[in-house]
C-alpha cells in the first residue's frame, strides 16, 4: 500500500483544527519524515499560538482559503459541524489534484458533502482514525497517537482507487493500520459498536442519579460509563449525523433488553446463562484477538 | 464503631468457599492482628490445599458443620446458588451467639433464607463488600482487597443494632468502609448501578457480534463491555435472586433509550445536547467525589 504515498512528494499539508487529533498529525508527520510545511488553520489565535508552541505546525493561519492554497494535503479536523462552512470557504482555493480527507466519526454526510461542495479536480476520502480520546486541545497532541491504531477509510461511489490507496498510504506512514469500507457500511457498524455504546452509558448515568443511586456504584459502572464523559457536543453531531444508523442501534438494543427482560421475568436460568456465556466469551476471544494483532494497544 | 468488634475477642473464624474474596478475608484477618484459627470450608481438596498455599486459611475441611463449629464468626463466599445447602448443613453446628455473614451480590433472598433456616440464637447480618474483579481463585487473594472499599451491611426485619454494629466493625477492621442500608434498599439501587450495567454491557456484546461489528470497536468498547466478562454462572444467580428489582431497572434503561430515540428521530439537537451534557456532568461530578473521598481507589 504504502508505496503510493510518497511522503517527501508533498511540500505543504494543511490542518483545518490544530486540537487533540489535528496536532497529533502535525507531530506524526514531522516524526515520519516530512520536511515541508504543516499549515495550521484554526479559529482563535491562541490555540494556534497553542499549536505553534506545540510545533505540532510550522505556520498558522485564520483564513481557510489562504491556509489550503498551495496544499497537496488538506486534513479537516474540526468538529463535523463546521465541514459545511469550511468546504465552501476552501472549495475555489484548492489546487486541482489536491487530497482532502478528514477525521469524523460519521461519514456518509460527510462524504456527500464534499461531493457536492468541491470541485470534481480535487480527490476526497473520508478517514476515520479510531485513536484520541475525552481530552481535547493541542497540549494532548501526541506524534504516536496513530501508531497502531486502526483508520478507516471511506471514499465516495467516484472516488478514484489510486486516491483510496494514496490517503491509505498516508495513514500508514504515520503508523496506523488502515481499512478500506462504504460511507455506508462504517456509519452502520460504528453505530453498533460505538454510537450506541456511548448512548448507553450516558442514559446509565442519568438513571443512576436518580435518588443518588450512583453514590453506591463502583469500578465496574466507572469503566461502562466512561465514554459517557466525551464532549456533549461532539457526540450531539455524531448521532445527529448518523440519525438513521443509530435508531436502528437503539431498536436493536431495546430489543435485546426485552428478550432479557422476558427470559428473567420467566426465571429461565439456562437462557440466561447462555446468554452470559455467549457474551463473555465473545468479549474474551475478541479481546485476546486484539492483543495478538497489536492492531490496538490493550 | 469499630469498638463493638474486638478482634481479639475470636480465636476461630469460619470461612466457607475460600476463592478471591474468602481468601482476601483470610489475608486481611491475619494483617490486622487476628491470632486465632481461620479455617477454610470448601469442596475440592485442590482448592483446599491452595488456600493453605496461600496462608489463607490454618485449617480445612469439607465438613460444612465441622468447620463452622465453635467458630465465632462465620462468613459465607460461595456462590449464592449454594447458600440453602450450606445454611442448613451449617444450623445445629453452630454456637448459640455466633456470627454469620455473607459476600453475595443480592441481599433480600439471603437475608430471608438464614432468617428461615437458622436457629435464632445465632447472629446473621448480610454484607457485600464491593471489592474484587473478574479474576477468580485464592491465588488472587490479597490482604488489603478490602483497604478503602465500600461494603454494604444489610441487617434483616429483626436484626438487633448491636449485631449490624459487630459486622460493620468487622468490615472496618480490615480496611474496609460500611454503610447500612435494608435488603430491600440494597437489591434495589445494586439493580441500577450493577446489575442493570452488566445486562446492557452483555446486550451491547452480544448485538456486536452479529455481522462481525465488533472488529471495528475500539478501547471505548472495550471498557462499556469490561463486566460483560465477568463469571456467567455467578451473573445468572445475581439476577436471578433480584429478578424483579432488574427488570424494573431494565424498564427503565428501555424507557430511556426510548426517550432518547425520539429526541433523534425528530432531530432535537437541543434535548439531545441537554442529555448528553446532564449525564458527562453527573458521571465527572462522582469521579471527583470518588477521588477526593478515596472511599474507592480510582
């Protein structure tokens, strides 16, 4: 794969939100060996003086246009719902042949987004890299944070294999493993293995305050609940962006919550035990998988 | 409290079913100063033998009713699916005077078997020290599995308060910290804080196989799904001795995960970004306290 990516062909990338992930890139592209220039585009003046101060960047800039021109490589990496605002702002600045990428949860909008608002010269492929965590800001940026994590990749129905296979190139550069999935197909099992999760832990949490119930819980609600602690509204964008997938997830979880609920309600003790059986042993083997690949650190 | 419970006071302490919490109970008994004669009551002479290994027990037997005999405190760490058995194997061997407790999960069924199956010259209090893991057996056992841990005293209808104060000081004596609550109160906020987290994290497992989705989750889903490997017979006896405080916590779950797909269904940015943020701010709020308190270790 990687030989499609030629780091040292780039002379200048772009990264559209210098936080957590976006300085993460900077750093794990200095740490690859790119010698060109790392333009960080932002909002506000200090976290680019922040990421500057980081050298997670070489150059900073407010203004999207000026801070694409020129870029072979340009990373959206703010928050989904400025994607809109900043494809329009960037769209008529971008050199022909440009790759675009990004790093959101979600991808079917984001891929028919860029579909409809850049121009047909430029090459865009949605990224997911599944690495980071509920700490945000530049400060956190780390140039391992890739390393051996997992980036999946979703181009739209026109996207160019070549394209594909370089934007693959370039997450493997910088250390992660890479995998190549629809719009459709990675909103749809993030929505299971993800979005849900976490739209899980949060309605255990609000449950668990009702009359101070959760002065009573442990470690083990601290670990299921933990996502429950990521940004509000991040995760307000990623299940709003993912409306239909998640419902489904939702339907399905109340589904399965029922045919617990019924099997108890009948004391059915084989039913239940198989149940439990099955999950455990699916979480272990899953678990021992992940270790054994070293796709993920444990 | 702790002046109600006199360590010294024992020369012989029963425990049946010497795994991780009976041998940490052995351990922590002999590090906070007590001299006399632990013995250890369990069925695989294997076992057996590892626990005095281990030097958690002075003593074993197979005989329920010879271990218990003039023992002043005997405290129960099997399954609860064994307590009836032991209960009644236990009954006319025991002192008059002598104190019986548990470690069991679920506190209703307990408390009501040993207040029907035995004589009431005897002292039962139940407990649930909420320490210990996924891991199993005596080679785990440590004496300080107890320091800074919550355990939960549930004294029955006619327990008198100078027994409930003996069994807190028990607890407090090897490091642990006590709070009294009935049965009932007990099996119904463990329900929402415990075993309802367990049963989503089963669901959320048993839903991400299906279709290979779980290839994709990430360190997120790893902890949601930590207590999802967690022993299936033990689960099944859990939920099976609160099956009616589960399944009003499983309506709950499902009530709100149903009001939660509506807010998305109808795109209710504003509710859903309102949710999110109640339940981050009242998840770090107990992390805070937890850490501040050290009540549990984080």
């Amino acid at each position: 794969m990687r030989k499609n990516f030629e780091i040292n062909s780039l002379d200048r990338v772009s990264i559209i939100g210098v936080g957590l992930l976006g300085g993460s890139i900077g750093l794990a592209l200095r740490a690859a060996g790119f010698t060109g220039t790392r333009v960080g585009v932002g909002r506000r003046a200090s976290s680019l003086r922040k990421a500057l101060a980081c050298e997670a960047v070489d150059e900073v800039t407010r203004d999207v246009a000026a801070g694409v021109a020129r870029a072979q490589l340009v990373v959206l990496c703010t928050p989904i719902g400025r994607f809109e605002g900043l494809l329009r702002g960037m769209a008529h600045a971008l050199m022909p042949g440009t790759y675009v990428t990004d790093v959101a949860s979600t991808k079917v909008k984001v891929v028919r987004l860029a579909g409809r608002l850049l121009p047909g010269t430029v090459r865009f492929v949605g990224s997911h890299p599944m690495a980071g965590s509920e700490k945000t800001g530049v400060e956190f940026a780390r140039a391992d944070l890739f390393e051996r994590s997992l980036c999946l990749v979703a181009p739209g129905p026109k996207t160019p294999p070549a394209a594909v296979r370089w934007i693959r190139g370039f997450w493997e550069v910088i250390g992660g493993r890479t995998l190549t999935l629809t719009p459709r197909e990675h909103d749809d099992l993030l929505a299971r293995v993800s979005h849900l999760p976490h739209a899980a832990a949060a309605a255990l949490v609000n449950l668990s305050v009702r009359e101070s119930a959760i002065e009573l819980a442990g470690p083990g609600f601290a670990d299921t609940t933990r996502i429950a602690s990521g940004s509000p509204a991040m995760w307000t964008d990623i299940f709003r962006t993912n409306r239909r997938a998640v419902i489904k997830a939702v339907d399905r979880l109340i589904n399965e919550l029922s045919t617990f609920r019924r099997r108890l309600d009948r004391d059915d003790a084989d039913a239940i035990l198989k149940w439990l059986t099955a999950s455990k042993e699916a979480r272990d083997r899953w678990i021992s998988r992940r270790y054994k690949s070293k796709v993920l650190p444990p």
